[in-house]
C-alpha cells in the first residue's frame, strides 16, 4: 500500500503483517501513535504511545471502537475520520486534534488486501505540539506587528535587494490610488511628489548600492489628488549574511508637520509682534527727544522702514487754511507727475489726502488696488513710470484734529495684516503727538531767538585802540535757545563797558530773563558805572523780581581804551583766559564769587589789558558738554590757544572762530556758546 503522504505506510493483508518482529517493535518503540481499524471501526491492533496519548492500556483499545473509550469528542472525531477512509477509499490527512495540553497531528490512510479490497484503516498520530506552539508564537507576532503599523499609521513595502517591487503593497495602494499594474511598473516612487522624485530616487539608489539604510521625508500624492507628507525608513534583512530583501516602512507625518509650522508661523508672529511693540517703545522714545518737526520725520522714516520694511517714506502737514498739505521730507508730492510740487490740495487724488481727508489709513497692496481707489489719468501714468508697488497712508490725528499724514510705499507688493496696520496706527498716533509738540516748539523757538538776539547788539563798539569780536552760536542737539548773552557799549566817561552773563534754562523764559538783566544792568552802569556797585544793585533788583530758582551768573568789567586798565566784579562766572604776547595763556585764579541774588559782599579787583594782551570772556557751553567735564574743558581751552598762530592771536575776529571750532570739535553742541574777545594790540615803534 502506498499514499502520498510523508508517514511509511506499512503493506498489511488481513492484518498480518510480513514480518511480525519489525511489526511488534515498530508499535512498541516508535514514538508515534499508531493503530489498525477492521472495517467495523473497531481497534485491530495500537501501540503504546497512542494507548498512553488516551491515558488507557493497549488492552483497553483493542477490540473497541474509538467512540467507547476514548472520552469526549475526540473519540467521534476519530471514528468519523476513519469512516470517511473506508467509504471513500482515500486518506485523510493532517486533522490536528489537541490531547491534553499536547497537539496531535492525525492521519488516515485505507488499508487494503491482495485483491484490493479495503480491509480496514491505519491510523497514525505524531506529537506537533512545538510545532504548534511555533506557529502561533509566529502568528501572535505578525498580529502585534499588523497591529502596531497599523495604530501608527505605517504603510509597509517590500522590494528585492536590487531595490526592484515584487510584492504587492495593497495599504500602500490604497492610500495613493495607485493601480496594481501601476505599483508593479514603478513601484512606491510612482506615487512620490514631481518635486521629491528625483531626490529621493537617488538617494534609494544609493542606499541599495552601498547597503546603507534609507531614510528620507517626501511628499506622497493621495488617491484624492492631494498630497501628504511622510516620513519613511527601510533596512535591509538578512539571511546568512545576504540580504534576501528591502522592508520599508512609511509614517503620515502631515500632521506633525502642518503643526510644526502652524508653531512656525506663531513663533514669527509673535516675535515680529516683538519686534514691532520693541520698534514702537524705540519710535516713542525716540520721539521724546526730537524737538522739531524734521527730527520727527527722520525718525518716523527710520522706524517704518525698520518695522514694516517700507521703501519710501514722505510726511506731510496741513497748512493753516486746513486745506493744503505741504511736504516736510523733500522731493515733492508723490504720486503726482510734472515738476515736485511741495504742496497738494486736501480734495486731491493722492494716498496722503484721501488718509488726512477720510480720517482712516489708506492701504493699497498693488497697483491694480491703487489704481481703482484713486482713478485718474494721472494715477494711472504714475503707476506706469513708478517702481513702487504697494502704499499706506495714515492721518496724523491729535484730539480728532487732522495735523497732516504719513505714507509709506514698497517696491513690491504688499499686503499690511491686520497686527501690522493696529501697528501703524500706533505709530502714526504718537508721530502725531510729536508733531504738534515739534510745532509748538519751533514756534516758542522761533520766538526766544528772535528775542534773544534782539537783546544782543548789532555791532559792538571800537574804541581805539582796543578790538572787540564776539560769537554767539545757539545750541544744536536741542534746538533750543537759553540765556548766554554778551554786551558792550561805551560810559560817558570815554571808558567802555563789557559784560557777559548766563540765565540758566531754555526758551522764553530764559531768554525774557537775560532781557531784563541786560536791560538792568545798562541802566545802572549809566548811574554808577563801577562793577562792584552794579552788580550790587542788580543783587538788589534780582531779590525784588526773581525767583530762588532762577541763577544767573555774569562777569562784568570796566575798561579805560586809551591804558588798558581797569576794574571787573565777577558774580558766580566763569574765569576769563588772558592770552600773553611773551607767556602762555592761563585762566584767572581770582574769586569767581556768588550768582546774583545770592547774599554776597561784592568785590571788584584790577583789571588790566596790556599792549599785545587779550581777553577771553566766555560762556560754559564753551568748555563744558556730556562727555567733558568743565577742568578738562578750561584746560583744553587753555592748549588750543598756546597752539594758536600769531596771526590769529593778532586779530579777535579770527581768534574766536578759531577757539569756537576747535572746542566745538568732536563733541555733540548741547548748550549755547558765547564769546567775546577784547584785545589790545602791541604798540609799534
């Protein structure tokens, strides 16, 4: 007899075996189950294990059918299979019945007689318990693995080790649409982003050739036709040293990324919303010290081209008539063609009037847009002949009331988001501010000028042979005009008269109080022309019509043109430098004494001007600024004038411009200057 399964089918007629001996230890030993079947499905003949597999004895099997003494179901199932063999003459293979806690792996085969008739089955069991275990531990893990990509997303694929498709990938065909013909043609780089391919396919390439693992992020068109991004790794496995083939595992990072950039963008909000509050903290700083309109406009021009990247800025104020704009920033009215006109009407068609007219920013992100809020042909031939692109016009508004307008333009276009615009508004509200505060300023300015050098005179007097100059420069850095004065003028006596003087403090103020000082101190010199007297009687006058916290300090002297001698007082000023023909230049060591108003027994010393000699008087914005201090300024005067050629020290008018520029030189000129020189020159053979 013979099957076509691997278990050795014994030839058995009648049940006798041909050679009883391999028979008897072939069911003793063999560590199988084994057992004969008549055709009444009763046991002929069993061996040893299968008597043990049931927990029975050979002798309980025999002549019993498997129903009567094996228990439970297994009986039936075993007699049903053996009935199948005889009334279908052919085997039943491999039915794995568990017995105990063991798997049992049953086979039936027909046993025939020498004619060919079924005289019965045989009935083989073999132990496949690790075998089954194996199976199961084997499934259990492609169960965790099937799981674990699929609760992370993972698209699996697999290649030959020449990188080449030859499985089917049906997830990963079901995410990118993809056909089978298609997947098999080109595989999972048919469905990889235009862009990413030629990347990604060569580095795969690579990574194949040189057996190094392939890590990549791409782009993956999607059944939809949209695309998603993933990230994909794949390693080679091998077997024996060879790699047998490529698994490659893909994760949909769209989220991750869409989020990562999503935190991008809020984390560039954020720090230009930084950037733009810092900008604007800096801008109302900024403003605080600008004093005059065209510092306002330098100011606004830096911070809206550093804040919002503008090209081009331009500032322009209403005019008192409230019905013109003027420019403050030179070039003329944008936006119009011709000739720079500095002056447009408030009705005109342009960015900065609409903002001022309409009381509400003007934004226009590109020509079109510009073109259709404005209209006109000559907006329309400014479009064609500018290179600006995009523009943004914000009235000044203090109080409700209109002052003038911003506007900045690019040179691309430009889109102001809705952060950048609250931003700009900001900055036009606190521009605003500081143009009016600019303009009352300039016109307070204006004013203190023109009263101080009303107060100053217009020339002063020589009297030969004595030569008198003097300078007076206002301060730079604050624009503002404070209380240095200089005065001259001759007694009736034939002497003359110098002074110079100091009310400390700025603008009008300052100004009316050198006013009255000036005006006092002509007067009593008139009288009483001796300095200790007057500056006596301008202590006196200083109690009765000034307050404590007004200082004025001056130097007053008395000259005799015709000998050079005289008399000076000195209330609280500066020392004034002699300059010698035959020794160096030195400041007066004498008693500088008190300000005026202060309780003070005035004094006054000789004062004498020889031939060749010179006099400085000078005030502290000379010798005193930020970054130099007032002896290191009384030296650096006394340097500059040992270093003076003859020819300058021969002539005052030339002697102070030469002191006034080298002093000034370097340094920020934050306070008023004063000068005035007398000089006497050497008498001549």
């Amino acid at each position: 007899m013979s099957t076509d399964t691997s278990v050795p089918q014994p030839r058995i007629s009648g049940f006798d075996a041909s050679d009883s001996a391999l028979l008897t230890t072939l069911l003793r030993e063999a560590p199988i189950g084994f057992a004969l079947f008549d055709t009444d499905l009763r046991f002929t003949r069993a061996n040893d294990a299968l008597a043990r597999m049931h927990g029975v004895s050979v002798a309980d099997l025999e002549g019993r059918r498997p129903a009567e003494v094996i228990p439970g179901e297994l009986g039936g199932v075993i007699e049903a299979s053996a009935r199948k063999v005889l009334d279908e003459d052919r085997p039943v293979p491999d039915v794995d019945l568990p017995v105990g806690d063991r798997h049992w792996a049953h086979s039936w085969f027909p046993a025939h007689t020498a004619e060919g008739e079924v005289s019965g089955v045989v009935m083989v069991a073999v132990d496949v318990t690790d075998r089954v275990l194996a199976e199961r531990s084997i499934r259990r893990k492609e169960e965790r693995y099937r799981s674990l990509v699929e609760a992370s997303s993972q698209i699996v694929w697999v290649t030959t080790p020449a990188g080449e498709v030859v499985d089917d990938a049906p997830e990963w065909r079901a995410i990118t649409g993809q056909t089978h013909e298609e997947y098999a043609t080109e595989g999972w780089l048919g469905a990889v982003h235009t862009e990413d391919r030629p990347r990604i396919e060569e580095t795969w390439h690579s990574c194949v050739t040189n057996d190094r693992i392939f890590e990549a992020t791409y782009r993956i068109r999607t059944r939809a036709g949209g695309y998603r991004n993933y990230d994909v790794r794949a390693v080679p496995i091998r077997r024996d040293g060879e790699i047998v083939e490529w698994v490659g595992a893909n994760i949909d990072v769209t989220g991750k990324r869409e989020a990562e950039e999503m935190r991008g963008r809020l984390t560039e909000q954020l720090s230009a919303a930084a950037l733009r509050t810092a900008r604007l903290q800096q801008a109302t700083s900024m403003l605080a010290e600008a004093l005059t309109v065209n510092q306002v406009v330098s100011v606004i021009t830096e911070v809206g081209r550093s804040a919002i990247g503008a090209d081009r800025s331009a500032v322009a104020l209403l005019e008192e008539d409230k019905l013109r704009l003027r420019m403050i920033t030179p070039g003329g009215i944008p936006e119009l063609p011709g000739p720079a006109r500095e002056e447009i009407g408030i009705d005109g068609a342009s960015v900065m009037s609409i903002a001022v007219r309409e009381r509400r920013p003007f934004l226009a992100e590109n020509p079109t847009s510009l073109r259709l809020q404005l209209r006109g042909e000559e907006i329309a031939d400014f479009v064609r002949r500018t290179d600006e692109r995009a523009w943004v016009g914000l009235p000044l508004l203090a109080a409700g009331r209109a002052l003038g307008a911003l506007r900045f333009s690019f040179t691309r276009p430009r889109e102001i988001t809705e952060e950048e615009r609250v931003f700009l508004e900001a900055l036009a509200g606190q521009c605003a501010l500081a143009v009016e505060r600019a303009t009352l300023f300039e016109r307070e300015h204006k004013t203190a000028e023109a009263l101080q050098r009303s107060l100053l005179p217009d020339r002063l007097p020589q009297l030969p042979p004595i030569r008198l100059a003097a300078r007076y420069h206002p301060a730079t850095r604050h624009v503002q005009v404070g209380g240095d004065w200089y005065d001259a003028f001759p007694l009736g006596d034939g002497r003359v008269a110098i002074v110079i003087g100091d009310v400390m403090g700025k603008g009008v103020k300052a100004a009316a109080g050198m006013g009255r000082v000036r005006n006092a101190l002509r007067a009593l010199a008139l009288n009483d022309p001796r300095p200790s007297k007057v500056i006596g009687g301008l202590d006196r006058l200083f109690n009765a019509t000034e307050g404590w916290e007004q200082i004025t300090t001056l130097a007053y002297a008395v000259i005799d043109p015709a000998t050079g001698e005289g008399s000076i007082s000195n209330a609280g000023h500066l020392p004034p430098l002699r300059i010698l023909p035959d020794g160096p230049p030195r400041v007066s060591t004498a008693e500088a004494g008190t300000p005026l108003g202060w309780p003070s027994e005035r004094e006054e010393t000789s004062f004498s001007v020889p031939p060749g000699n010179t006099v400085v008087f000078y005030s502290d914005g000379l010798v005193e600024n930020r970054r130099r201090g007032l002896d290191a300024g009384l030296d650096e005067i006394v340097s500059i004038a040992a270093a003076a050629p003859s020819e300058v020290l021969a002539d005052p008018e030339i002697l102070v411009d030469f002191l006034v520029d080298r002093m000034l030189a370097g340094y920020d000129h934050d306070d008023d200057v004063t000068v005035l020189a007398l000089h006497v020159p050497p008498k001549t053979a």
